[in-house]
C-alpha cells in the first residue's frame, strides 16, 4: 500500500482512537490548546425530535470517546448543540450563530432535507465543512448540476438509490411486482419514491398507487381505504416521525398486512420503533446500520451507548451517524494535520472509516459515503441482519437536490 493510500485509510478503535492517521499526531510543543468546536444543528422539538434525540446522543458519544484519548490534534472537542425544530428558517438563525457567533470549526446535522439545504444555504461562503448526517437524497451537487460538487458539503447518511440498488431486486424476486407507495408531503419522501418506482421498473416491477400527506397527518383511513381497493403486492412506507408511527399503526389494525407485504423506510426505523414495535414483527427492510452488526468498533460503540443511556429499543442508526461523523472529522483534521478547511477537504477526500455500521469512504468525485446496505428482519424487537448487500456508491449526482 502506498504511504498516501495508508494515510486516508483511518479506523475508529473501541476506544475512540483512530488507527492510521492518528498514529501519526502532527501536534507541535507550540499548537492552540484552544477546544475544537463542532457544531450540531438537530430537532429536539416538532416532529422529528425522536432522529435528533438520538443523533445527539451518538454525537456526544464520540465526543466524550474522543476527548478521553486527548482529544483532536491534542485539542479538547466542545460540542455546541442548536435545536432546529424541523424549521428551515430556524436551522438558517441557527447555523448562523454557530458558524458567525460560536466560531465553529466544523457543523454537522440535520434531520429534514429542508433543514439540511437551508443550513447549506445559510454558510454558503464560509468555508466551515458541513456533513449532513441522515439518509436522504444527494445534497451535495450544485444547481443539480452533476458535474458540480459542494467543496466543503460531505453526505455520511444513505440515499435511496444506495437502498434501492440491492433491495428493490430482493423485493421483486421475493415479495412482488405491485408496489403501492405512500409517504410525507416534503422533499426526502417524493425523492425516495421517485428513486423507487424509477428502480422498481428497471427490475421489472411497477407501481400502481402513490399518495402523499402533508406534515403533521395522524388520519390516514382515506389513503388507506385507497390502497385496499388497489390490492398491491408490496405497501411502501415513506411518512416519517410520529406520522409514520400513526400510519403504521393505522395500516396494521386495518389488517393490511394479512394481504400485501409491508415494507419502507424510515417509517420503520429504530428511531421511531418504540411507536411501532407492536406492529413492526417479520417486517424486512433495507439499512445501513443494527445494533446486532459483529465488528468490534460496533461492539464497542454499543456497549457505551447502553451504559451511558441503558436504551430500551434497539439502537438508532441515526445514533450510529452522529458518533461516525465525529469521528470522520478527527480522522479528517489529524491526516490533514489541521483544521484549516482546505486542508481538511483533501484529506477527507477518499478518506476510509471503520464506523459502527462498518467500512465507509468518502467519494472524492461527489463527497457521498460510499457504505454497506444491510437487509433486516425485525424479529424479537431486533433489527437482525439477514444479509449484507455490500458497499454500495451512488452513482455521480444522479438524483441530487443541491
């Protein structure tokens, strides 16, 4: 391996230490003392709180592991948490203070594909290198332009397309060709059903229903009502948050899951789980993470994560962002032996992490975490991992918001 190559290649250890990188610390007797400051923009009110809960909690986490090993270049990280409240004029006021009042370093979050542009827009021209954490669509081109990547926007969150591409096959082979799709009225739903009815088809599949609520929709008979009459093979759930959970409670005691497969994300994601977990048994679906994955990084992550929070449902792949991210950003500022944003850039750029959810890299050519896609069953209220589909790359810009 060629010393380059061996330099972009870091692994988050049990402890919170990076082998690779950090074996080589650049800190001189003369650097700044002064704390690492990394912003985090997430909702811990409104309608998503149970993803910024939690991915505060994974972020924290990394924070705490990373600080107990002396920190980053020898500097304590401070973590300066900013409520957005699902509000994209509120994540705007608050990424502002972060970056112009706080003096961040680096920004990470948010939860809402509205949030997360807005929080782009807001620093546009600032430098600070943001990740966006969750799984959405490509936010990262330009002008949707797919030539065109954001230098210091990184997405560690899946998109759809990286869902889609082993489980859509899975699904037409096992489950059916007719697939009703029903989801939240805002940007990240109507990509992920574009992407799955566009990848649906080129597996031989079709869609035959498609709805969308507004925000804030706990009545779902009428949708309901519609898809029992269309009588698909396969249910696809997009609504998210407590909506999902009112939908998915509504679809079971409607007795839809006795004639079509259920299925989606993130209606059935640990982070919502605890309002489902009555009706999620034998459910299959596509992620990027579980509490039940066997590598030591993820052995380690979930024994803090349970002495620190003793959780009662699995852990949330959310919470397994938010501790990667901190970590890619340590591994990114020690190969780069700075926190100065060019610098930092090209040394995240093709840069590979052992995270909890395991392998990830950077792609250099769209700043998209190229990462494993599992398929799960949620049995025995755990999301058991049937099969890894592999390392999954989204394809350039192809479906991008940006």
């Amino acid at each position: 391996m060629k010393r380059r190559e061996f330099l972009k290649y870091s692994v988050v250890a049990g402890t919170g230490a990076l082998v690779g990188a950090s074996s080589f610390p650049f800190v001189s007797l003369g650097a700044s003392k002064k704390p690492i400051k990394i912003g985090l923009s997430t909702p811990l009110s409104g309608v998503l709180t149970d993803y910024g809960v939690r991915l505060e909690k994974g972020a924290r986490l990394a924070v705490e592991a990373i600080n107990e090993q002396g920190g980053i270049l020898g500097r304590k990280i401070d973590l300066i948490v900013e409520d957005d409240k699902t509000d994209p004029a509120a994540a705007s006021l608050k990424a502002k203070k972060l970056v112009f009042k706080d003096k961040v370093d680096f920004l990470m979050g948010t939860i809402a594909s509205s949030t997360t542009l807005a929080v782009i827009n807001a620093i546009k021209g600032t430098k600070v290198p943001f990740f966006w954490v969750v799984e959405g669509e490509d936010k990262n081109c330009i002008g949707g332009r797919k030539d065109k990547t954001r230098k210091y926007v990184f997405g560690i969150g899946p998109t759809p397309e990286q869902k889609f591409e082993k489980f859509t096959p899975y699904m037409v082979k096992n489950f059916g060709k007719t697939v009703y799709f029903v989801g939240s009225d805002y940007v990240f739903p109507h990509f992920v059903i574009n992407s799955g009815k566009e990848s649906l088809k080129k597996h031989g599949g079709s869609t035959i229903g498609e709805e969308y609520g507004p925000l804030g929709t706990t009545e779902w008979s009428s949708v309901i009502t519609k898809i029992e009459k269309a009588k698909p093979e396969i249910l696809f759930s997009v609504v998210v948050g407590n909506d999902g959970i009112a939908f998915v409670k509504q679809v079971m005691n409607f007795g839809l899951k006795e004639k079509m497969v259920i299925t989606g994300f993130p209606s059935f994601s640990p982070a919502t789980y605890s309002g489902v977990a009555d009706y999620s048994e034998g459910i299959y679906l596509p992620t990027c993470y579980s509490e039940l994955l066997d590598n030591p990084v993820n052995k380690e992550f979930v024994k803090r994560y349970k002495e620190k929070y003793n959780p009662k449902w699995p852990i949330a792949e959310i919470a397994n962002a938010g501790y990667a991210t901190v970590h890619f950003i340590k591994a990114g500022a020690e190969n780069a032996g700075t926190t100065d944003p060019d610098k930092f850039v090209k040394a995240v750029e093709g840069l590979r992490l052992m995270a909890p959810q395991g392998e990830m890299r950077i792609n250099p050519e769209n700043h998209l975490a190229d990462q494993h896609i599992y398929l799960c069953k949620i049995q025995n209220r755990q999301y058991n991992v049937v099969q890894d589909f592999g390392m999954i790359v989204h394809p350039d810009h192809s479906g991008c918001s940006g």
